[in-house]
C-alpha cells in the first residue's frame, strides 16, 4: 500500500503528540516533525515514534555547509527516519554531498527531498533578497538543481504540482502541503487543493495537519482522506 498521507504533528509537546499516534493506524499513513515538535521533544522522540512503527518525514529543513549538512542528515538517518529535507538554495555541492553520505547507509537510507521556495515568499521578497525571477522559475530552476544532485524529490506546493511532474518526469518525488477538503477550514494557507486533485496533478505524498490534527476524529479524518486519495 502507498500511504500518500503525511500526517504533520504540529504540536508543542510529547503528549500531544502521542496523543495524536494513539488515534490513528502506522499501516495507514506516515506522520512529519518538523521544527516545533524536534525542538520541544528532541531526537529521542524522533526515535520512539519510528519504534512505535510510524514512517517519519524529519522536517528540518537543513541549510548549511556541506559538511555539516551531510553530517546532520547522517545523525538522522542513524534516528531511522523515513524522509529528510534540505533547503535548495545551500547550492549543488550541499545536496550532492547530503546525498553521498545517506547512500552509504545502503538501501534502507531515509529519502532526500529539497525545500525550494518557501511558499510564504512572493516575488516582491526574492528581489529584495536579490532574485529578480518569478517564484515560479525559481521554483523550476531549484528542483532542476535538486534533479541534478540526484535527491529523491522536491516539496511544492498544489499550485506548482503540474507543471513540476510535466517538467521533472515520473521519477522525482513531489511532496505537497496545503491540503484541504471542502468543509476544511483553510487556516492560514492560502492557496488550497483537493486531496483527489492534488493526486490527480502527480503528488506522491500529501503533508496533511490541523483537517486530521483538530478533527473530533483524526482517524475517521485519516479515512476520508485516504478514500479521496485512492480513487
Ligand atoms: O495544518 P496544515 O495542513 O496547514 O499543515 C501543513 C503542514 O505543512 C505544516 O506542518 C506546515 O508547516 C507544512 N508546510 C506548509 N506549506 C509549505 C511547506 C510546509 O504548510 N509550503
């Protein structure tokens, strides 16, 4: 079974946390750490869900150096991770070297998927950090990059699904947050998508939080979204 579903656990405790995994089924989804959680709880954490036999997407998002970068996504390969993350824009050299480092981990290395840009940016703010392109052309040129280092896939957004799987081919992972369903209130994303349509534009995995997080039944949540998604 695929298990498209991300479950994002955006909370600031352990109990909150658990509480959440106690509802819902790792033979149904995956779930995702991401900074709030990592910080509060620690790599132990980490490491106790994967125990519990959840598939998780460590979402840190590294930007650095490259040999710091790679030593980072190597201590978390060691957590038994799933999937990892790393900015892009850290350059060719970064990715490529992130990437040797997890293969010597052999086949049951975590996937390496690259952040490109952050959907919270507007081409107003990258050419005030000196990128006189449109979002969109910045988005292509990173993933071209991301392609290039040989990772695994990029995150994008449902609006830049589309025109990602057209330009990158079957091969390359597309991992996409802002998923909502009709009565989902939309929160503070902007732009939302269908779970059906997000599949239908060549997702492969949908990050999906407070629609199942703050649902009064995360696990009947879970269920309407894997229905949606397996049509
Ligand atoms: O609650 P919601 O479904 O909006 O959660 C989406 C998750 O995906 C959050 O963890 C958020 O940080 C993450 N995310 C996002 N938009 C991006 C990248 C990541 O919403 N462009």
């Amino acid at each position: 079974m695929k298990k498209p579903i991300i479950i994002a656990l955006d909370f600031d405790t352990e109990q909150a946390a658990l509480s959440l995994l106690e509802q819902v089924d790792p033979g149904l989804c995956r779930v995702k750490i991401g900074k709030e959680l990592f910080t509060a709880c620690g790599p132990q954490f980490v490491h106790r869900v994967v125990k519990e036999g959840f598939d998780v997407f460590l979402d840190l998002k590294f930007h650095d150096i490259p040999n710091t970068v790679s030593a980072a996504v190597m201590r978390a390969a060691d957590l038994g991770v799933w999937m990892i993350n790393l900015h892009a824009s850290g350059g060719l050299g970064m990715m490529e070297q992130a990437r040797q480092s997890l293969e010597r981990v052999g086949e049951e290395r975590p996937l390496l998927i690259a952040v490109t840009v952050l959907t919270s940016l507007v081409k107003q703010d990258l050419v005030a950090i000196g990128l006189n392109c449109e979002p969109q052309d910045q988005v292509l040129r990173l993933a071209d990059l991301a392609r290039k280092a040989r990772l695994d896939g990029v995150v994008c957004s449902a609006t830049e699904t589309a025109f990602l799987r057209h330009e990158t081919g079957q091969d390359f992972l597309l991992v996409t947050p802002g998923i909502r369903r009709p009565e989902d209130a939309s929160g503070d994303q902007r732009r939302v998508t269908g779970p059906a349509e997000a599949m239908a534009n060549g997702s492969d995995f949908l990050v999906v939080g407070r629609p199942i997080t703050r649902a009064s039944s995360p696990r009947q949540a879970l269920q309407d979204f894997i229905t949606a998604t397996s049509g």
